[in-house]
C-alpha cells in the first residue's frame, strides 16, 4: 500500500513534466542503445571465437629421416591423452598430392620440381569442452620437446590475439558502461532536482507536519527508476532492432565470417544485467538530487 501510493504519486510527476521526462527517457535510450549494441557485438565475437577455437588442431609435421619405431612412439603418445578424438597420419607423398591439387594453378611449376619438399604430418582432433583451447596448447608444449617432431601449428598465435582483443572489449565496455552511468546520474540528478525544486513548497509542507524524510523521497526515486526503466526498454527494443536488420542485410556474409554461426542477440543475463543498470542509475540520480533539496531545506 505504501509503495502503491507513492508510485501513484511518482505517475502523476511524470505526467505533470512531459517535455522534461521524455528527455530524460530518451536520454537514457540513447546511452544504454549504444550499450547494448556493444554487449551485441561482444556476445557475437565471443561466439565466433568459440566456433574457431573448436576448429582448432594440432598438425604435428615429422622430421624427414624419421624411422617406423619413432612414429609408433608417438602414436602411442597420442593414444595416452584422452582429451584426442581422432589421429590422422599424413605420408609426405599423400600431402604433396593434396599441395598440388589445391594450387593447380600453378602446376607447370610444380611439375618441374624434381623433389617433394613437404614432411610427412599427424592431423590431431581434440573432444569439444570448456578447456578445449588450453587443453591444445599444453598438449603442443609437450610434442614441441620430443625429438621426433620437426613443427607444430595449432594456429597458437592468432588464438592468443584474439584472447587479448576479448579481453581488451570487456574492459572498454565496463569503461564505456561506466561512463554512460556517471553522465546519466547526471542528467537524471538535475531533471529530479528541478522536479522537486518546482514542488518546493509542498515539500516545506510536508516537513513541517512532520513527514519523515523516507516518505518524502520515495516517489522522487521511484520517478527515476521509473525513466531508468522506461529508457532501459527503449533501447533493448532499439538494440533489437538493429540486430534484426543487420541480420536481414548481411546474413550471408556473417555466416560466411562465422562459419555459419548464428548472429547472436544478448542473451536474458545481459538484458536483465542492462535493464538493472538502467533503473540503479535512474534511482541513484534521484536520490543524489532529493539528498540535496531536502539539506537545503534542513539548511534553511
């Protein structure tokens, strides 16, 4: 019943300030759009690195003068980890092959090659997992120190860019998100502080018939939270629409990026996470605004 009446209370503010609370709305809309279409692009690159790193595998090329009992011993290396779905040999002469199949275009060339300059290799597949990437690369640091292996590529270097390039987007959006609070706190503090400066008089009313500081600020928060709210749908719904587009125009080319992915939308943590945000912003703004008209009225 409490909260109901002030609710109320906060509807009729809202109403009795059109111009001032759309802008605040729209405010709020703008910033958390924004946001969102950050989170978007963060939960599609973190698929399409996931959809990479389960391509991942090792390809383990073999020293030229290698004799049958060193490869068995390497075989049976490979037969010891659990963590290998499948092994697949590759003889100098069937790799050669597939070289010059692949660059038919220049197979004049190839032909003159009097020798096959291509060792023979090991594809090895892993079991798809949480720990599927780290499981790889401990698994390449110990092939990396037998004798019988010339190299290894398990596209390490890229992996690891791109790691630190997720890792780069989460910090930027934490400061990005950060940001757009510190200067919707703003916006939405002065907005409730003209609001409760043109109602000075009924507040000066209110303290003197002894109305509790509580009572007084309730519908002044709920007023914020609900814009927060307010713009907080307004710009999932924006966000949304943008995914929708962009889905239309470029699915061709983003399946083709990501390997037939899908184009991801924020999942409900992170709706839920920016909805949240929005409306703590909304309600901070307004506490920190009715804090300071109700210690200039304690002033006066």
């Amino acid at each position: 019943m409490f909260y109901s009446k002030h609710l109320n209370k906060a509807l009729d503010n809202l109403k009795s300030n059109p111009q001032t609370s759309l802008i605040s709305v729209s405010t709020f809309a703008a910033a958390f759009c924004i946001l969102g279409l950050f989170m978007v692009l963060y939960v599609n690159l973190d698929s399409l690195l996931s959809t990479w790193s389960r391509q991942v595998q090792i390809i383990v090329y073999l020293k030229d003068d290698l004799k049958n009992p060193q490869r068995k011993t390497l075989e049976a290396l490979f037969a010891k980890n659990p963590q290998i779905s499948s092994v697949e040999y590759v003889s100098r002469q069937a790799a050669w092959e597939n070289f010059k199949n692949t660059f038919s275009a220049e197979t004049e060339f190839l032909q003159s090659l009097d020798f096959n300059p291509l060792p023979a290799s090991y594809n090895l597949r892993f079991k798809p997992g949480p720990n599927r990437v780290e499981n790889i690369r401990l698994f390449a640091e110990t092939l990396g120190k037998k004798s019988e292996v010339e190299s290894l590529e398990y596209g390490e270097k890229w992996i690891s860019r791109f790691e630190k390039f997720m890792i780069f987007l989460r910090v930027f959006l934490l400061a990005v998100g950060g940001l757009l609070s510190l200067g919707l706190i703003f916006i939405i503090s002065n907005t409730i502080k003209l609001s409760a400066l043109a109602r000075k008089n009924e507040i000066e009313l209110m303290l003197m018939i002894g109305a509790t500081h509580r009572y007084i600020k309730t519908p002044f928060l709920l007023e914020g939270a609900l814009q927060g709210a307010a713009g907080a749908v307004l710009a999932l719904l924006a966000a949304k629409g943008v995914h929708g587009y962009m889905s239309f125009q470029f699915s061709d080319s983003i399946a083709k990026i990501a390997r037939d992915a899908d184009f991801l939308f924020i999942g409900p943590s992170g709706i839920l996470i920016l909805f949240g945000v929005s409306v703590a912003v909304g309600w901070l703004g307004s506490y920190i605004s009715i804090n300071k008209v109700l210690n200039m009225e304690n002033g006066s």
